[in-house]
C-alpha cells in the first residue's frame, strides 16, 4: 500500500468518516509492505505483511472487465500526473495497463482478481465495505462485482470528475450527472 493512500483510506466500520493512522512495520521506497492501520474513533484495526492491508470481508473477483484499459483512459477523462484512481472487483484486471498508460497517477484496486499484486503505482486492498472516502479519487471503475458499491464509489471522485462502472448506471440526482450508458456500461460525472 503506497503511503500516500492513507489520506484517503476510510474506517470499514459504520459510522462517520474520519482520518485512519498508519504504522509503516516495513517499507519499499513509499510503499508500506507490512504494517498497522487503525481507526482512532472507533478502535478498529488491521496489520498485513504482504502489501495487501485487508479491511475485512470482500474476495478477490473472478471476472474480466468488459473494456480496456484504453477505453477507461478515455470514458474517465484523465489527463496528465497525479491524483489516485480507484478500480474494485474485476475493474482492478486493467491496473498494470492503466499505470502504464497513466505514468504518474496511483491507483487503488479494491479485491482485483488474483494476479494483480502491489507496485509503486498500484495499491491493492481486500475489504468487503468501499473502503475510500467521499471526495477522494480523481476516478473511479466499478466492477460489475464491486460488492454493490456503486454508490459509495461514484460519491468517492472529487466534483467535476468522472465514474465508469460495469452493470446497472446510479440514478440522475442532484449530484450526479450521468453522461452515457450503452450495453453494461455507464459514465457518470459527480457534481
């Protein structure tokens, strides 16, 4: 887990979201490879020493995205470095292309399918809640098995950016703008 992610980690538990704190164990450049994660409101905790912190519940998807890594490059909009982008289930199948073709944004896949491993680039994470907080990513791809998630995610980018998502498109609201749907998959804008 890169640890920059921590900022924009939340507590799996159900209440307000709050900031996590980190204890690095061992680290690999800026990635934490065994470590403490804990929640101070709540006391909910987790270690790993295999770069994959879990949150609890959740497993590693055995689907194939319906799409490319390039075809998400271009329904999210994402130009240029920085920021993080969160894949979960069978989404998280496309982040060693995403990384390569997005050199310098971190990515965050959330119970990928087994064979994509933590990097510089790419943080992976086990849980069975959406583990990121409200306003945090500068996008998201949702899984058709992302766990009933689609909510959660789309509320995780920041304003005026995008969510992808494989399956069923979140409703039109006041917060949410949905820009295309067609054969199981929807682009959506938060505002």
């Amino acid at each position: 887990m890169h640890i920059e992610l921590t900022d924009h980690l939340r507590c799996p538990q159900d209440h307000a979201e709050g900031f996590l704190v980190l204890l690095p164990e061992r680290m690999e450049g800026r990635r934490v490879v065994a470590g403490h994660l804990g929640c101070p409101a709540c006391g909910w905790n987790t270690a790993w020493r295999d770069g994959i912190p879990g949150f609890g519940g959740g497993a590693r998807s055995h689907e194939l995205p319906p799409c490319d890594a390039a075809a998400v490059v271009a329904l999210l909009g994402v130009v240029g470095p920085g920021g993080w982008l969160a894949l979960s289930g069978s989404a998280g199948a496309l982040a060693t292309e995403l990384a390569e073709q997005l050199p310098g944004v971190h990515l965050v896949a959330i119970n990928p399918p087994t064979g994509v491993n933590p990097t510089d680039a790419i943080s992976v994470i086990g849980s069975g809640r959406w583990p990121i907080k409200a306003h945090a990513m500068r996008g998201v791809v949702l899984g058709a098995d992302g766990g009933g998630w689609r909510d959660a995610g789309v509320q995780s980018v920041l304003p005026g950016l995008r969510a992808v998502g494989f399956g069923a498109p979140p409703a039109a609201s006041s917060g949410v703008e949905i820009l295309g749907v067609a054969d199981g998959l929807w682009v959506v804008r938060r505002r």
